[in-house]
C-alpha cells in the first residue's frame, strides 16, 4: 500500500497541512485559472488555425455559431479540389507532431484524464498538453471532425496532474484535482460552468458519482468560466435558442419519449461506429501517421458531398435551430448527416487522429432533433412545436447525456450553451429515457469509466493504492 505524504515545508507542505477551505480554494482557483486560460488559448488557435487552412488555403468559410461570431460561413466551396488535400495534410501534420513528442496524445484526450484519475493521477506530462493543443489546432482547423473539450480538458486536468506531482499531494487529492481539471476545462471551453462542475463528479463513473469532486468543481469551473468570458465574452456558444419556448402542454411530452428512443439508437451507434473504427485501425497495416492521413483524406471527400461534417459544426447546429435555416438545408442532408458526422468523426480521431468527442456528439444530437422535427412537420403531426430549436437542443442532450453516461451534467451543460433553461421538462423526459435505454447495455462513448467507486475502489487495492 502506498504512505500517504508527510506533511513538510514548501507549498507542498502547507497545502497538505490545510484544511478542507484553504486547500480546495487554493487548489480549486489555481487549476480554474489555467483551465480558462488554457481554454482560451486553445480556442485561440483553432480559430486561427481554421482561417489559414480552410479560409485561406481552401476558400471555405465554417458556418460559427452566435457565440464565436455568428458567421454564416460560405455558400459553397471556391476550391472544391483542395478540400480533401488540406483536410488531409492537416490530418499528416497533427499525426507527425503526436507521433514524434507526445504518442500519448493521440485520439480524443477525455479518454486519457479520466484513466489518470483512475490509476496514476501524477502521469500526465506538460509535453504532452502542448503537444494535445497544438495538433488538436490543426486537425480540426483543417476540417478533421473533432471537437474542442477534448485539448480543453487535457489541459488543465493536466495541470492537475502537474499540482499533484510537485506538490506530493496525498492520491485521493490527486484524483479529484485531475477531475476537477477535466470539468472545468470541458466547462469553460463551451461556456458551461456549472455543467462542468457536475461533469467533474459525474465523467468518472458510468453509474455513480464523486460527491468530493462537486463542492470544489463549484469553484474551479466558476473560475475558469470568469477567465475565459473576460478575455472572449460570456455569450453562450449559441446565443439563446426556444427563448419564445415554454412548456405549457403536457401532450408534447409524447415527442420527447420518441426523441429519446431515437436518440438513444442514434447515440449507441456513435459510440460503437467510433470505437469499431479504433479497433480496425489499429488492426490495418500501415504506421500511427498514414493512417490518420488516410482518414483526414476520407473525411475531405466526404465533405464535398456533404460540407457540414468539416470541422466541429457548431455553426450548422446553430442553422438547423431556425426554421428558416434548417429549412434551407435539403431534407435528404438533414436525414443522412448524424450518420455522416458519426462517420466522419470516426474517421477523423478513431483513426488515431487528436481532436474531442464531446463537441461532434452534441452536433449528431442537434440534428437527430432536427430530423424528427422536419419528419413531423412534412407529416403535419399535431401537437409539433412552431420551430425546431428545442426538439436540436432536447436532441443534443439526449443523445450524448446518455451515452456519455452523464445525463445530468450533459443536460446542463447544453442548457448553458443554449440559453435554455425552458426547455428542461421535455429533456428530463427524452434524457431519462434514452439513459435507461444505454444502460441497458454496456455501451460507453467513454471507455476508461469505472462502473462505480466500489469497482474502483477493488481496483485501486489490487494496485496497492489508496
């Protein structure tokens, strides 16, 4: 069994010395600030990294949504023959950069945070939250589906990791300093603090909940959030969607029963699709740069059929919100697209690529919502909202709540991101019902979970740790 630290002199030394208050204000704030500043110079360079390399190189503008701009992006491609190639070369460049400095950086990075809470919560390297930022910059920059919560929570979960190690912190504090890091990272990132802070508690465990890590996360996400939105505002990422929305009528719970089977189906695939495409990665000849090279190129292609796969896609959930702009979006694109943004995010970091998870799953989730709203109005169903925006918010909480084992946090988080708190009836009832779908099953869009802190516990003993 491991010896807890022996209280010393140093910082180290104080902060294992204080009590409960004192360590987690200081430790709480001080991972909080570098999780929003680490958030803003991620968002920083992948803002610029999309302008280079799809805006000046390929011609293409990304659809952003309220919250970064509003930009209604371009009404085509100007050079159609440079998008596979530059998605591609992106894909070669952020591979060359992890394969060389940090291998440990590949894929969507959660994945890794949440490993290290479990088993070493001192084994994230700095060389390897440089190296997430910067290739994660140009996947996605590029075109790569990804999303940014992935380099947002390595970063200050690996600041956590950093504070554990240097300043011997007892593993208990350890874990929940790299938990902390992985919500408010994820939190700040979409303008989500609270969200994060229950995310922090929740992203651990498929079917518990780390009670230690929700009063700290309180102040280590309020934290974050105030230093991301005084340097980059505090809009939410999508402005304030369903404002005029307000549930009123108990029948409409009926839709949302039909969107949680939908997007529990749709959810359960994601995860399988993404996962499967891992596996057969990594059973396919060729080395840990072509191959992502190849996917990037897959993913380019693709995209000249069907354009709103590229990059995150934010600004395309945002279009499919409004009915004007989703109703300019051709039924068949609406329909087939969560399929293709599951293909294509597979493609992007299943093939090894670095870039979240989080972010294209709350896309897929939008247009689940988006489909079943446009069905139901080409069918003139009775009892249909006026306007989709809350069938693509209730669709993005539903989908990615559930099969991210965290419905709780998700839900907020997407309220936060939205601005819609009024919307919360209808996803309690389409999340509940697509999370009793999941568990159903052994399904996870996060495969380092534990099931619960018992099995982790059982772990941790086997391991000699406590």
């Amino acid at each position: 069994m491991s010896e807890a630290p022996v209280p010393g002199r140093g910082l180290g030394g104080f902060i294992r010395r204080s009590g409960y208050l004192r360590k987690w204000l200081i430790l709480g704030i001080s991972i909080g600030v570098i999780a929003g500043l680490g958030a803003v110079v991620f968002y920083l360079a992948l803002d610029y990294s999309g302008r280079f390399f799809l805006g000046y190189l390929g011609g293409y503008d990304i659809p952003k949504p309220d919250g970064d701009g509003g930009d209604p992006g371009s009404a085509g491609f100007e050079r159609p023959w440079a998008i596979p190639l530059i998605v591609c070369g992106g894909a070669l460049l952020s591979a060359l950069l992890v394969a060389k400095f940090a291998p440990e950086a590949e894929g969507h990075g959660t994945d890794s945070a949440i490993e290290a809470v479990h088993t070493d919560p001192r084994s994230i390297r700095a060389r390897a939250i440089v190296v997430k930022t910067i290739s994660s910059a140009v996947t996605i920059g590029s075109g790569g589906s990804g999303g940014r919560e992935g380099p947002a929570a390595q970063i200050s979960a690996g600041f956590g990791s950093i504070l554990a190690r240097r300043l011997d912190l007892p593993y208990e504090d350890g874990r929940v300093a790299v938990s902390l890091g992985i919500g408010a990272g994820i939190g700040a990132i979409f303008g989500a603090p609270l969200g994060g802070a229950v995310l922090a508690a929740s992203i651990v465990y498929r079917e518990d909940f780390d009670y230690r890590a929700l009063i700290p996360g309180f102040i280590t996400s309020a934290t974050a959030y105030a230093v991301l939105g005084s340097l980059l505002g505090f809009e939410p990422l999508f402005g304030t969607l369903a404002a005029d929305y307000r549930f009123d009528h108990p029948l409409d719970l009926t839709w949302f029963v039909l969107l949680g089977v939908i997007a529990a189906g749709v959810g359960w695939l994601y995860a399988k699709t993404f996962y499967g495409a891992v596996a057969l990665t990594a059973r396919l000849p060729g080395g840990k740069v072509v191959k992502p090279a190849l996917g990037g190129l897959a993913v380019g292609l693709l995209a000249l059929l069907i354009p709103q796969i590229l990059a995150s896609g934010y600004g395309w959930a945002q279009k499919a919100a409004a009915t004007d702009t989703l109703m300019a979006i051709p039924l068949w694109i609406v329909l087939v697209l969560p399929f293709a943004k599951i293909l294509a995010t597979s493609l992007s970091i299943g093939t090894g690529g670095s870039g979240g998870i989080f972010g294209p799953g709350v896309v897929i989730g939008g247009f689940v919502g988006a489909a079943v709203w446009r069905l139901g109005d080409l069918a003139g169903a009775p009892g249909l909202p006026d306007g989709p925006a809350v069938f693509v918010i209730v669709g993005m909480m539903a989908c990615f709540g559930s099969v991210a084992h965290a419905p709780l946090a998700v839900m907020i988080m997407v309220a936060e991101m939205t601005g819609s708190f009024t919307v919360i009836p209808c996803a309690m009832v389409a999340v509940g019902v697509a999370y009793l779908l999941i568990s159903r099953t052994d399904v996870s869009i996060y495969q380092a979970q534990r099931l619960n802190r018992e099995t982790a516990e059982v772990e941790r003993q086997a391991r000699g740790q406590t």
